[in-house]
C-alpha cells in the first residue's frame, strides 16, 4: 500500500464515546486477503516513539493480503495492478464525482431497533430482521480516522461508497457485523490506522455505533502476520515474519509472539487477526506466500500455526487460519487472477489440509479464511474456493471445522469473471461461507444477498446457521453486546515485556 504520511497526533477521545479500501487487493488472510504495511522488509520497528505522542512510524510499505496493491478494473473490467482506488475495486475514489458505487444509501426497510444481547443466541437470532442477519454476514472496510467526524476526504469517500458520510452511519445503516482496518490514501485523514489513542477511540466509536443500532458489538479485524503484513506498527510490537519465527524452532516462543500480538490488537480495539497463515509454503516460485509461512514442511507449519493461534486466542482474539485449502503451490497471484492448485485429493490431505485441522479440535476459538483458489481435485468446474460448495464440504466434512469461515477480500482480481458484487455474495453465502470479506460494492452486495433470501435462494434457515456462527464468537470473544466491551490498558502496546519478545525472537532466527 502506499506509504501513510505523517500526522499530528490526535487528542485523546473519550474511549466510551462513540472507497471500501484503497485496499491494495491482496489476500488478507487473506481474510479473505491481506493488506500490510510495516515500516520495514523484515519487520523492524526500530524507530519506536512514545505510546500516543506521535503518528506511527511509517516507511517504506510492502505487500500483503486483503489490500495490498490496489487494483483498478480497465476499460473491459480486467484488474490492473497499482492504481490507487478504492477498496472496492469499482475504481479511484474522485472527491468531486458522482454516480460511483455506493452512492445510494441502502434500502433495507425498517428494522426492529437495537437487540438485546443478553438474552441468548438463540433469541437474539429469533428478534432479527432478515436486514440485520444479512449485516452480520459482511465485514467491510470504512474510510477515515474517526467514527462520527471524519475528515472531508473521508465524508466523500464514504458517499460514494456507501451512500452515508461517516464510519459510524456505514455501520448502522447496513446493520454490520464487522468492520476490518486498512491504510487508506484517499487523502487527509482516510487511513483507518494513524496512531495509537486515534485507533483506540476509533474502535470505541465504531462500537457505539453498534450499540446504537443492534446492540450487538462488531467482529474488527485486521494483517497483523508480522513482517510486511502488518497494520498496527510502531509503536505496536511488530514481529518478524512467519518464517523468521518458524526458524527459531521455538513453539513457545511462536505462542508468545502470538500472545503480545493478541495483547495489544485487543488493547486497540481489534478482536480478530488476520493470521496465522497455515499455507505450506512447498512452491519456491510463490509471489504471494514466501515468509509469510512458517515453513515449507507440513508437520513443522502445522506446529507453528497451532502454538501462534493458541498465543491469539490466549490474548482474547480470534486467530485466523490462511488461506484454506492452501496457498503455498501456487506461481500465481490470487490478488492479480486465480491461482489453480494441481494437488490430488490425497496430495492436499497430506500437505495441505493438516495445519487447518488443529482448528476442528476448538472451533470456537478460531476461525478459518478460504482463499481465492481453484482446486479441480475438489471443485471439478474450476470455481474459486470462496464460492465452491465442493470446497466448503471439504473443509466442514473431512477437516470437520465447525466455526466461523470468512472470505478472503472480495475485491481480488481472482474473481473477475465470476460474477459482479452481489452475485459473488451470494455464491458466497450459498456455498457455506459465514462472512463476506470487503465486496467491492456493498450496496449491491447486500441487496443481492436480501433478494436472494427473499425468493428462496438462499434459505433463511441458511443465514441463520452463519448468523449464529458469528454472533458465538462475538460471544467467546467477550464482544456480543456492544455496550459492555471492555478495553484494556493501552499502555500494554509497545511495552518493554513486549519488545523483549520481539528481540528474542530476533535473536534466535539471526534476523
């Protein structure tokens, strides 16, 4: 992503008071795609200022997943990698244009108001309208730095996208059910991440928003691998990456890195982490995977993913195992067009599938992200794994993971061709998949899903299964009443302890 210019440093907002992306498409975790930034190839965080006194240090930027190289569709539609535009892929967000994507607000009809959390999931699920059950099927990301007074570029960005001008009225006029950060450079304050106290009041902004509207709290997401996938950098701990910290041999050290990354996301107000990427890295040629895994052997990526999720969930967030049913044989990448995985079925189960399994065995506590990949070995007809059911199968029956799975970002050039915003949502939703990671149109992603489940497509007894999915992890996770979320100390993030597992891990990979 481009690299974010310096700001000064926001005053403090009361934490308790309330383009898509210029996303660079890139695989989040590819939730569903990654976008990251972190200052520096290898992760360094040298430059460390004081917690909340200064904009994060940002350098030189580099690739990663759900947003990382911005992708603007040509003349006939076909991505192009580089073009700075919005997160949705519909093209560069102009201040002074109209008629983009997203310009009209959403016409879901009147809703019940806000839920009440407390009463159980399975009747908060029966109190819904179907608006607010599609909403909590779709994380999206806002423009802008504040919840409620964004800056003009942001105001702008957010019309031409959403149909509302500010973070807080995206959330509650699509009733949504996560919210994922990004460096936007749409301009003065479009970046979702400028500093620590700006983050922290951000998120409790975007949570009030929530509060207000279902009363249910938001899933907030974010690359937080280490190495160049990362958007919370210094002063946050940022560590080296996946195969830095695979060549330390250390398993404890793996948790504790995860453990202090968890920390300090939470301490921000983000509750779901993009990583730990569970692709085996065993193609040299890889242009999109390479160190952001921890190995190139299945037993030893499967160690690694295991001990740095357990660090995540131990730390009070939800871990995100990348990208199913793996993205390490491809010469392909799936931010540009889609990569095809040749592996036989019993190739796959061998190699593959094991660092996705140790998700079956705490389905609650993880989630898993599809990666945008054609598998003939599953899915004889070629689709992409986000919309393949034959994939969806796979992972719910012979991995048996129960949880909640996500896309990796909508926006990646390794679905054009397969259908525009809401008829990928809908693909999507009627394979198996749970949430829908940045759709480059949400109005119409939403209005398609709506229309789906009106004419039978999409069963309601279908939403409701993801429905319930979400909100138990919004459960686990301490987030499913919005009112009632607790923030730790931000003094945790970058501290001392912090640091000194970072430079232990530095030591012992020699990186």
């Amino acid at each position: 992503m481009p690299m974010l210019p310096r700001h000064r440093p926001r005053p403090f907002v009361a934490l308790a008071a309330g383009l898509l992306l210029a996303m660079v498409l890139a695989a989040c975790s590819s939730p569903a795609s990654d976008s990251l930034v972190d200052g520096s190839a290898d992760g360094s965080d040298d430059d460390l200022v004081a917690v909340g006194t200064e904009a994060w240090n940002s350098e030189a930027p580099a690739t990663g997943d759900p947003a990382d190289d911005v992708v603007a569709p040509d003349a006939a539609g076909t991505p192009t990698i580089g073009a700075t535009q919005d997160p949705t892929g519909a093209g560069a967000v102009d201040p002074g244009a109209a008629g983009t994507p997203g310009s009209t607000a959403p016409g879901t009809g009147d809703s019940s108001g806000p839920l009440d959390p407390r009463a159980g999931i399975d009747a908060i699920v029966a109190a819904m309208t179907v608006e607010q059950k599609v909403g909590q099927l779709f994380t999206v990301t806002v423009i802008g730095n504040d919840a409620t007074d964004p800056s003009p570029a942001a105001r702008t960005a957010n019309s031409q996208l959403f149909g509302v001008e500010t973070p807080a009225e995206v959330v509650a006029a699509y009733h949504l059910g996560g919210v994922a950060y990004f460096d936007h450079d749409l301009g003065e304050g479009t970046s979702n991440v400028d500093d620590v106290l700006q983050v922290a009041a951000f998120s409790a902004g975007l949570q009030q928003a929530a509060a207000d509207d279902t009363g249910i709290g938001l899933l907030i997401g974010a690359d937080q691998e280490g190495g160049n996938v990362v958007r919370l950098r210094a002063p946050a701990t940022v560590f080296p990456s996946a195969r830095a910290i695979g060549n330390t041999g250390d398993l404890e050290l793996a948790r504790q890195v995860g453990m202090v990354t968890g920390t300090e996301a939470r301490a921000l107000g983000v509750n779901w982490v993009y990583a730990p990427v569970a692709d085996v890295n065993v193609n040299p040629d890889n242009p999109v995977i390479g160190d952001r895994a921890f190995a190139v052997e299945t037993s030893r990526t499967s160690q690694f993913v295991a001990a740095t999720a357990e660090g995540l969930a131990e730390a009070g967030v939800l871990p995100t195992l990348k990208h199913f049913p793996g993205h390490g044989d491809t010469a392909v990448d799936s931010h540009s067009s889609l990569p095809t995985i040749d592996h036989d079925i019993e190739t796959l189960r061998a190699v593959d599938l094991p660092p996705f399994q140790l998700a079956a065995q705490d389905p609650t506590r993880t989630s898993v992200m599809v990666g945008h990949l054609a598998v003939p070995a599953v899915d004889a007809e070629g689709l992409p794994a986000t919309i393949s059911s034959a994939v969806m199968n796979l992972l719910r029956g012979d991995v048996g993971f129960d949880g909640l799975v996500v896309t990796d970002a909508m926006n990646m050039g390794a679905l054009s061709g397969f259908g525009d915003a809401g008829s990928l949502a809908v693909q999507a939703i009627a394979a198996g998949i749970d949430v829908v990671l940045m759709p480059t149109d949400l109005p119409a992603a939403q209005r398609a899903v709506l229309a789906a489940v009106a004419d039978g497509t999409i069963p309601e007894g279908r939403l409701d299964v993801s429905v319930r999915r979400v909100l138990e992890a919004k459960q686990v996770l301490g987030v499913l009443d919005a009112s009632t979320i607790a923030t730790p100390s931000i003094d945790v993030v970058g501290s001392a302890a912090h640091q000194d597992v970072r430079d232990r891990v530095r030591a012992a990979c020699s990186c």
